[in-house]
C-alpha cells in the first residue's frame, strides 16, 4: 500500500477551498498516496446554533455541547459540510467517501469532562482496520469529527483531536493542516521549516500572530513519537506538485530531517 497522509482540513477555510487545492489533491492520489481527509465545521455550526436560538459557548477553546447542541453539530458535520467535500473531491475525479466517527465505531470516544464541557469527547480508540479497508479499494475518506461510545452515545469531538488520532492509529509519517495561509510567514516569505521551540519564540516576538497562534499550536501539539511532522499548508494555492509539498514543515526538535 502506498503511503497514506492524513490531512486536516479547519472549518474556517472550507469556504475558500480553490481549484489548486484540489488539484494537489488529485496529484497526490494519482501518484499513489493514500489520502485521509479530516473536516471542521466551526463557522457553519456557529450560524445554524445562531439561527436556531440554540445557546452555546466556548469552555478552554471547545464548544461545550449540550443536546440540543449536539444535534446542530451532528447535522452540519455529518451532514452539510461532509457532503459538501465529498461532493467537491468528486466533481475532481477522486473516489470518496464520506463518514463520520460514529460509522462502523471509527472513533470511539469518552468524555472529556461532562460537567463542565458535556458532550464533547476524547478519542479512545480508533477503527483503523475499518480506514485501511477503505483505502485498499482506492477510495478517500472524508470524516466528520464525532465519535461514539459503547453504549451508542454521540459526542463532538475537537477536528485536530480526531486528526491527529487518526494519523497516529494508521502510523502516518506525515499530517497536513490545511489553512487559508501557505504556512508560517517572516518578512512575506513562507518559512519552510521549524521545531516547536522556534515556533514559541515567533509567537512571543510577534512573527506569529492572531489566528495563526492556534493553528500552529495545535500542529505542534500533534507531533509525536510516531508523528515526526506536521505540515501547515494552504488551502487557497497549490501546496503539492512533483512529488513535493509546500507549506512550512513542523517537527519537534532540529537535526531529524
């Protein structure tokens, strides 16, 4: 099996999603990469609950998610917003497949702390077996980020949380977040490569900043033992071609590239 590269893509960008993007998309695929796509849903979740009179805030940057909250993030990311890329990776040519966690137990979740964020979960185990089936018959999964417990009770789940679990169940080298940046900027030009030190001496000198803060600290905090590199890339321009990514390049320490 060729190599798989598990690519996150964040709920802001969605919408300015461009051609290149999905014509680096294509590239990869017809080079024989593997491909697993990981979805957001933010903005989208945050105006239906608006139209809706639905009540929520935000606990440590997670949604909490109560019932009535929980059923507007369920129909937006399993629904609208996964259907929607599924819908664009086709039109392209490429096979996929849209799920979510809940789907044959992909992630199974627990909670992370119900009195405080309700039904937002941690992942506990992932179906790899069931991914890698997938794959094996060329198709792209497309997933929405919500899990499920033993008992069959849904929980909404963090999309860099279910990203950066994917990517360690399927033993990736590699995970994408997809941005509406080419990466990590100075001075206008892209730095190509960093460690997470270098990245929290940017943020406290000001070369990273607003947006980009949490974009980059969730990359970083991604990294593992099994996952040497995360890369930030740009959904808005071509970020693959002959055989090379473009983006800034992310590992936890200098010397191992």
């Amino acid at each position: 099996m060729g190599e798989t590269i598990v690519i996150k893509c964040g709920g802001s960008v969605l919408n300015e999603l461009s051609p290149s993007f999905f014509e680096s998309l294509q590239a990869m695929y017809a080079q024989g990469k593997k491909i697993v796509l990981v979805h957001g849903g933010g903005p989208e979740i945050g105006q239906m609950l608006k139209k809706l009179n639905v009540t929520s805030e935000f606990v440590d940057g997670l949604r909490k998610t109560t019932k009535d909250v929980l059923e507007v993030v369920e129909m937006i990311l399993a629904g609208k917003v996964n259907k929607l890329l599924v819908g664009l990776l086709q039109q392209y040519g490429m096979p996929a497949v849209g799920i979510s966690g809940v789907d044959a137990h992909l992630l199974e979740a627990a909670p992370i702390d119900f009195t405080k964020l309700g039904y937002v979960g941690k992942v506990v185990k992932v179906n790899d077996t069931f991914l890698e089936t997938l794959l094996r018959f060329g198709y792209i999964p497309v997933i929405a980020p919500l899990g499920v417990d033993e008992a069959g009770q849904t929980y909404n789940i963090n999309a860099d949380t279910a990203a950066g679990a994917i990517a360690k169940a399927l033993n990736v080298q590699q995970l994408l977040f997809v941005t509406d940046v080419p990466g990590i900027l100075q001075n206008g030009a892209v730095v190509e490569r960093t460690t997470v030190a270098e990245i929290e001496q940017m943020i406290a000198t000001g070369i990273i900043t607003g947006g980009m803060i949490p974009k980059v600290k969730a990359a970083a905090a991604a990294l593992s033992k099994e996952l040497a590199e995360v890369m930030i890339v740009s959904g808005k321009t071509p970020f693959y071609a002959n055989g090379q990514l473009y983006g800034t390049s992310i590992r936890k320490e200098v010397g191992v590239y």
